[in-house]
C-alpha cells in the first residue's frame, strides 16, 4: 500500500508538469492573438480600397481573434484550477508533516446564537477532526451558504 505522503508528492509533480504546460500553450495563444490582430489590421489597411475585401478580412479576423480569446481563457481557468490543486497538496504535505498552521480554524462555523455553539473545540488548534481531508469550503467562494446562518 502506497504513503499518503508519496501520492501527495506524486501529484504534486505531475500537477506541476501540467502547470508548465499549460503556462507554454497559454504563451503561445497570446502571441498567436497579437499576430492575428496586426495581420488583420495590416491587411484590412492594405485592402481598404476594395470594396468588400476588408470588410470580410475583419469579419474573419475579428472571429478568429475571439476564438483565440475564449480559448484563452479556458486555459487560464484550466491553470487556476492546477494551482489550487497544487495548493491542497501542498498542504496535505505539510498536515502530514505535523505542521497544521495552514489549516481553516473554523471560526465562520461559530454561531454566538446557539447554546452549544462553543462547547466543542470542533476545527481550532485542539481540534480532534485535523485528520480530516476535507477542508475546502465550497461555500467560501460564494458557492453555498454556511450551515449555521
């Protein structure tokens, strides 16, 4: 059976593989965006006095460009999504290590309203529930709402 500590670290390094390639495709987009504006533009400027040349030269460019720029930022939200992978096995890594100080302490679950509220150390430093793995709230983003409000 494989160490959690050697699958986190194994990730980590194909994550960052990904990360460097991604950052090379998303290079190349943008340069290949600049090079579609100025040939476009160039073209339009040399083809002006035609009558629909230009005209369908900037529809095609202008099309193509925008492609460029939805892919783009697929890309781009395809490298957030690795540096937050990234990020949890990082953590992980340092959880494993004894080292807990990365970790959400728990305080927007606090609800001065109810009774038992503060009774349990349920997410602080002398929490029982560290080993847990999950410790991304979906609702920190915007995503939900906490339980307690």
């Amino acid at each position: 059976m494989q160490k959690p500590i050697d699958q986190y670290k194994f990730n980590l390094d194909e994550l960052e593989n990904e990360k460097r390639r991604l950052r090379k495709k998303i290079t190349g987009i943008r340069t290949m965006r600049f090079f579609v504006f100025i040939l476009v533009s160039l073209g339009i400027y040399f083809t002006f006095q035609y009558e629909n040349l230009p005209i369908t030269l900037g529809f095609f460019g202008f099309v193509f460009f925008i492609g460029l720029v939805i892919f783009h930022q697929r890309l781009k939200r395809q490298l957030h999504l690795i540096q937050t992978k990234i990020a949890i096995n990082k953590v992980e890594i340092e959880v494993l290590h004894g080292n807990f100080t990365q970790l959400d302490s728990g305080i927007a679950f606090k609800n001065s309203k109810h009774a038992f509220s503060n009774d349990i150390d349920l997410f602080g430093k002398g929490s029982f529930s560290i080993p847990q793995q999950n410790r991304h709230y979906r609702w920190e983003k915007g995503v939900g709402k906490p339980f307690n409000k």
